[in-house]
C-alpha cells in the first residue's frame, strides 16, 4: 500500500479543528483482483465546554476504485462524542458513530488510567 495524507489543524484555547485529504494505492501480491485506488477526507473538530467535559466530532468520506472490477465504492462515515473527566484517573465516554446507510451506534466507555 501506499499511501499520502496531509493535514491542517488549528489549536485555540478551548477549540480544535483540523482537516486531513488523504489518497492511496493498494496493489496485492497473489491476486490483482482486489487492487483498489482510494480517496478521501476526514474532518475533526473538538470543544472543551468545560476543563473536565469536552465535546467532539469527526467526519469522513472516502471513494474507493476497485479498477479490476469495475465498482467504485463510495462511503460517508461520522462521529460525536461526549468526554466527562471524574479524577485525575476516572473518565467516562458516551459516542456515536454511523455512516450514510443508517447504521448507527452508541458507546459508553469507562476508563480508568494511571497515569
């Protein structure tokens, strides 16, 4: 596989925002069926509400060429999350992803990290 992907960000005090386009070549040693092309874009945004509770969103939108089949694969995926800091080691996680065929889900994840 190879692979480029460049990207922008911009850091302020309580929010950050970058974007990545990304493109790459996957060619398979066996079988040339599967060589695809790819392209895309991802977009991140994140805002500290508070200094224990951020909030975040990412989207991403990719094509994918399957040149030796004849099909071209188009998706559209996204997120948002909702981070609340209990301690210096306890957090919690509540998200959501999903992509353009309506299959969503939720997360809630409990961390404990000791750091």
């Amino acid at each position: 596989e190879r692979r480029l992907e460049l990207g922008w960000q911009h850091t302020g005090d309580r929010f950050t925002f970058a974007v990545s386009p990304f493109a790459y070549q996957a060619r398979y040693v066996d079988s040339g069926a599967l060589d695809h092309d790819g392209r895309g874009i991802r977009v991140d945004a994140t805002w500290s509400l508070r200094p224990s509770l951020v909030l975040d969103a990412s989207a991403m939108h990719d094509r994918i060429d399957y040149s030796n089949l004849g099909d071209v694969n188009t998706s559209r995926r996204y997120g948002v999350g909702l981070r609340k800091q209990f301690t210096r080691n306890w957090s919690a996680r509540l998200s959501s992803t999903g992509n353009r065929i309506e299959q969503d889900a939720f997360y809630l994840g409990v961390t404990y990290a000791n750091r």
